[in-house]
C-alpha cells in the first residue's frame, strides 16, 4: 500500500482487501472509502495478475477497464519499479477522455484528470501524453464523416501533420496516377464526385550513405459503398472508417518523427471513394495494374487490395523501401481468415 495512506488507512484497507478476497488478478478492482489524514478519500486498487506476465500491452488494457468509469480528479501513486511503464498511464487517461463529440450539441463535460504521486517530471510521462495525442489524430480521422474527410481533405490534412511534425508530403492528382499506370486503383476511383489523391510521406531520420528504408502502406477509402456490388444499408453505414489504415500511418509518421528515430520511412496511402456512377468500374472488367498484372474483378466490394496493389508497386518501385507494412481494413478478407473473433 502507498506511503500517503496513514497507518490507520492502511490497517483499514488491508482489512477490507482481506474480507473481500482480493488477490491483484489482472483487471480485479476494489475500492473502499477511507478516512485518511482526516480527509475522506476514495481508494481503488487495480490488480495487473502475475507479475511474470505483465508486459505493456496487457498494462494497458487493465488499467482502462480499472478507469473507464471514473471522472473526476485522481492520484496515482508509483513504485520506483512502476515508472517504466508510465507513459501507458498517460496514454490511458487519455484514451478515456477521447470523444468525438463535433457534431453534437451537448459535449462531454466529466473527465478523469489524474495526478501523479512522483517528485520528478517523468520524461515517458509527458512521451506518453504526446503518443496519446497522436493516436487522438488517427481517431479523429477515423471518426470524420465522408463528406467532410475525402480524398483532397486527407491530403491536405496530410499535408497540414507533416508540416507540423516534420515529415515532408508529396501529393499525386489523378493525371500523375494516370501517368504511372496506376489503373487498378484509378478504376476504383472512377465513378466517384471526390477525385483520387496519392500521398507521399517522407522521413529521414538515418544519414547515412545506404539507408535501410522502412514503407508504409495504408488503405485510404475515404467512403466505401461496395461500388455496383452495392453493400446493405447496415454495412454501409461506418463505411467511411476505411481509410483506417491510412490514418494509423499517418498516425505512424507523425509518431516517428516525434520520436526522432534514426530511421527512414517513406509512407504511401492510395486515397479514393469506391463509389457508383455511370463511370463505375463493373463485375468482369479487366484491370491492368502498375506492375503489368492483368486482374479480373469478380466483386467491386473488393476494392481495397486494388487500391493497395498499386500503392504497393508504386512504394517497392519508386520510393525503393526494403520491407513494407501494410495497414487495411479488408473486413471481409479477415473474417474468411480468422473468423469473427
């Protein structure tokens, strides 16, 4: 127990953590009323399990299911040993204060502020609040509707991170797509109101004579309606969450470049609509990608992986990375692979 607690607090808590059984299983929580230092204070313990299992994602997860529901102001106090994992503190405090609430006329209002008992200003602490805000611009991509965040928006927003960050941005229109033979992702694009934008980001963090470059890749959707291979209604609804992909790289460059890693990494999103139109590219068109590849389209639902096979081709061929990582939210592809858990 904390030293703040004094030994009458103390003596009472560990009274009530032995009546209830409590034994730190990983996300068990208790809480109890306190009288200490005559003040009333609420106390709560958040158990993380096993100490030989704990790692930082795990971390993460407990202390959010321990502080989802508070609001208010908190103090947590920290074991030396514990300040390593800190800045995942700060990342949840900050997942937990998260709302999109634009479009609504009544915003949250109850928020968890939280204190630390710790004499010293914790490097990771504050790295943890600048990761979590970072993450709070990929939501906030994710969570823009499709009229406001289409393919120009998420560029020029692109745009906008890069000269706060310090990544440069390159932006392709249509006719450069063109130029590069990026047809399967263009026939994507066709019939939609919003025209198709590539973006570029680029950091170079390692000097060096031959650097090893990292690529990204991120799926950039910005609405999906299926296409002529018209989705439900129901399925249509969050469709303007399939540019996830695109805004976790984003997401990703921006953390890179705040962290100052030696490290080069060039990342490249796709952006478009799949949209319908008398332009619409059909079932049974056949597509010529930028690699020469003819592919048959059997279903224009499955417009992500032809948006990506030309960011693909375009990141190995042009940009010359020596691995890629691809983000994508090709719903349907994980579900035949893994099922729905």
């Amino acid at each position: 127990l904390p030293d703040y607690l004094d030994k009458e607090s103390k003596k009472l808590a560990e009274t009530v953590i032995k009546k209830n059984k409590f034994t730190a299983k990983a996300s068990e929580k208790i809480s109890m009323t306190l009288v200490n230092k005559k003040k009333v204070i609420d106390f709560i313990i958040i158990g993380l399990g096993e100490l030989k299992k704990i790692n930082a994602k795990n971390i993460r997860q407990y202390l959010f299911d321990g502080l989802k529901n508070i609001t208010g102001k908190v103090l947590l106090s920290f074991d030396s040993k514990d300040l390593d994992n800190i800045d995942i503190v700060a990342e949840v405090v900050e997942h937990i204060n998260y709302k999109f609430d634009k479009y609504l006329s009544k915003k949250k209002e109850d928020f968890l502020e939280v204190s630390y008992l710790t004499d010293k200003k914790i490097p990771k602490l504050i790295e943890g609040y600048e990761l979590a805000k970072i993450s709070n611009i990929v939501k906030d991509l994710v969570n823009e509707q499709a009229e406001v965040l289409n393919p120009k928006e998420l560029a020029d927003r692109a745009t906008k991170l890069g000269k706060e960050f310090g990544f440069n941005v390159e932006i392709l229109d249509e006719k450069k797509a063109q130029k590069l033979g990026m047809n399967a992702y263009l026939s994507v694009a066709r019939a939609a109101y919003h025209r198709p934008y590539v973006i570029i980001m680029r950091y170079k963090g390692d000097p060096s004579q031959k650097p090893y470059t990292y690529g990204l890749v991120g799926k950039g959707l910005t609405y999906d309606t299926g296409g002529l291979s018209l989705k439900p209604t129901d399925s249509m609804l969050t469709m303007r969450c399939d540019m996830g992909g695109a805004a976790t790289m984003i997401g990703v460059m921006c953390a890179v470049t705040k962290m100052k890693l030696k490290k080069n990494v060039t990342c490249v999103v796709a952006a478009c609509e799949n949209s319908i139109g008398p332009n619409a590219y059909r079932p049974g068109d056949i597509l010529t990608a930028m690699n020469g590849k003819t592919i048959e389209v059997t279903n224009t639902d499955a417009e992500g992986r032809l948006t990506l096979a030309d960011a693909l081709t375009y990141i190995v061929r042009k940009e010359k990375v020596n691995e890629v990582i691809d983000a994508a939210t090709l719903t349907g592809a994980v579900m035949v692979a893994l099922g729905e858990d």
